[in-house]
C-alpha cells in the first residue's frame, strides 16, 4: 500500500504503522511530518504548551544500567534542592506565566521524601492561588504515596515505561528484584486509578530495537489510555554499564534522530490529540531537535528552570553544551592561520578538531610600531565565528 493511502486512512493496523515507521526517503519521511502537523493543528490548535521542569534531587536508589544518576555512579556530584531553592524557581515559573510545571529526581521512597514533596506541592499550590498545574515525575512509589501527592495538588504524573520490549526492558535494568516491567506497568495502572493524568515514554534507538518494538510501544500508549508522552533519542552516558557496552554499536545520532521524529509523527497520526513533548535528547542530539520536534506533531516544551548550581549535576546522559567563549589575540605565523586557529582552540579546550568548525566574517590590516621588536609590522586581524559540534557519545 502506497504511503499516501495509509495517510488517509481513518484506522491504522499495526502493519501500517510498521511501514511507516520503516520510512526512510525524505521526500515521505517530510509527508509523514506534515500529515502528523495537519492532525496536530486540527487536534490542539497551533499551540505549544510550556511546562517549566525543574530537577530537583539527583539522589536516587535504583540502578539503571543506562542512567547517569543511578546509584552506582560513584562519579555523579549528588545534590538534593532545599524547599527554598524549589519555591525560587517555581515563583519563577509562576511570574513568567507558565501554565504549569514539573518536578523530576531520582527515586526515592523513604518517608521524609514522601513527606517533602506533599509540603512542596500544597506550597506551590498555595503560591499559585491553584493555577499552576503540577506533574511530578519521580518514579515508582506505592498507591499510599501516590495518593498523598494527588490528595495535596499534583494532577499529572511521568513514569517512562522506557521500553514495552520485555527483554530489551531487563536490559536496561539490574535483575535484582527492584526493577521490573510488571511493577512499571502496575504503577501507572495505579496512577489512572488515582485519577492522574498519566504520562510515559520509552527511549528511542537503543541497540537491538526494532521498528516493531516501537511501533509496539505506541500501541501500548494507547491500550493504557495514556494523557501525554515524553519520549526521546537514546543517548550515552558513559559512566554507565551500557554506556560502555554500547559505545560503538549504538546508531548514528542522525538515524535516533529521525527514529525519534518519526515516533512523535506516529503517534499523533495514530492517536491524534495526545500531548506529546519535545525533548531535551532531541535538542541534545541536534541544535534544532525540539523545533524538528514540534514541526513533526510535538505540542510540549519543558524548559529547566533547575538552579544552574544544580543543573550540571543533573546529567541523565551526557550533555555538555559548550559555552560561548571569545577567543582573542591569537597569534598565527602559519601560512594556514585557520587551522592553526583550531588547534590553538582544540588544544585550549581539550576538543577534538573534527568538532570544530569556523566562519570567517572579515579582516582588518593594520601597521603599527611593534616594541618587543623595535620596528613596525603589518599586522592582518581576521574575526571568526567558531562553532562547536556537540558530540554526546564520546
């Protein structure tokens, strides 16, 4: 069946979504992105909706094999946010007129904690006169906690099922009883009971997935009647155990890319007026992914608002934006002054040349007398603009 007739169509089989999902020319791959944008403006309007996220602990007690809080990482820099610190970004939020916001940690579920994020979340509330709509995201708890929360204000809860694949789902976690696929399932059962809007979402382009798995994995949204999605690229952190298994045979950041695009277009063709965001692994993989994002049927931006003390401590994988810095003065002999320009930096920064890439915007020729010489020179001053490839595998 040609794709254009699939597109048409009212119901999808799951063999349809596999085909779609196993689209790889442009010239489709823009025509699966622009059926999904039609459904989405018809669905929900030309809206995007802004859900302020902040971190606010990276403590967490379980062991993720791909993540880079997990318990094990005796290299993460841990932090837990004061009730203090929490309410300075909510009131943040709140001045800038967002219409809600999330709070996201590692897992914890002791009773202290249970206790702080139920006096967190009546403060917000409070502070908001209710306006503010909360999602927490911080995993697996008992219905007792669960119910706590939702009695104190929060209306939405994230729990990412991260795989609907059974076995790829034991991959990505320790089998030690604390981890598994039934419990994940069992709590958002209880969260729709509850009554939360519940949202989950699996990791995209993961070794040894298929486009069956995903399409699965939309499938299993809609069976469990699921509000919004939060999924994304699968990327590396290296002081993980698949991290380091998986460092040279996970796909290219364009092919998760587009796994990732074509995973949000699916969904809102299949699912039509579900809310899905544009994630931060997007735009950790491409500079313009949470835009691409959007434009392939995404309605949810959540931008941090995580104090920047605690914000590059929060690293679920590797994210190492680089830094606006001005380079001045230097000085090239070299007849290539351009190369030598990116060695000066590759070696400054500790970046590797193939990262590096640079613009020549103009140049100024200059005599002046040079003292440490004591004669004048021609100097030639020439401006660039570098830029840096963010490489988030290595």
């Amino acid at each position: 069946m040609r794709l254009k007739e699939i597109l048409e169509k009212e119901k999808f089989t799951r063999d349809d979504l596999v085909t779609l999902m196993k689209i790889s020319d442009s010239k489709e791959l823009d025509m699966l992105y622009k059926k999904a944008y039609e459904i989405k403006t018809e669905e929900i309007g030309r809206k995007v909706y802004y859900r302020g996220l902040i971190e606010i602990s990276n403590i967490c007690i379980k062991n993720c094999n791909y993540c880079g809080i997990r318990k094990g990482n005796c290299k993460a820099e841990r932090f837990s946010m004061s009730k203090d610190e929490i309410m300075k970004g909510v009131k943040w939020i709140y001045e800038n007129n967002y219409g809600s916001l999330a709070l996201q940690s590692g897992e914890r579920q002791d009773e202290e904690f249970t206790d702080f994020i139920e006096d967190i979340v009546k403060e917000i509330k409070k502070l908001s006169n209710g306006k503010l709509g909360i999602t927490l995201s911080l995993g697996e708890q008992s219905y007792e906690t669960y119910k706590r929360w939702f009695d104190a204000g929060a209306h939405r809860y994230l729990l990412r099922i991260e795989s609907t694949n059974e076995e790829l789902f034991k991959k990505l976690h320790p089998q030690d009883g604390k981890h598994t696929f039934e419990v994940r399932k069992r709590c958002l059962e209880d969260l729709r009971d509850i009554g939360y809007q519940v949202g989950t979402g699996v990791m995209i382009g993961l070794p040894g997935q298929t486009e069956e798995d995903l399409v699965d994995d939309i499938i299993f949204y809609r069976d469990m009647k699921i509000d919004m999605i939060g999924m994304g690229p699968y990327i590396i952190h290296k002081d993980t155990p698949l991290g380091q298994e998986w460092e040279h045979i996970v796909p290219s950041k364009e092919k998760r890319v587009e796994l990732a695009l074509k995973m949000i277009a699916i969904t809102r063709i299949f699912l039509k007026d579900v809310n899905i965001a544009a994630t931060t692994a997007l735009q950790g993989l491409d500079p313009h992914g949470r835009e691409k994002g959007l434009l392939a049927g995404a309605n949810i931006l959540m931008p941090t608002a995580t104090l920047k003390e605690h914000k590059k401590k929060y690293l679920l994988y590797d994210d190492q934006r680089w830094k606006c810095k001005l380079f001045i003065n230097y000085k090239t002999v070299n007849k290539d002054n351009e190369q030598h320009l990116i060695n000066f930096i590759s070696k400054d920064l500790e970046i590797n040349t193939s990262l590096i890439s640079r613009k020549y915007i103009t140049s100024k020729i200059q005599r002046k007398y040079s003292i440490s010489h004591n004669e004048y020179r021609t100097y030639n001053h020439s401006l660039y603009l570098v830029t840096f490839t963010n490489n988030y595998d290595k």
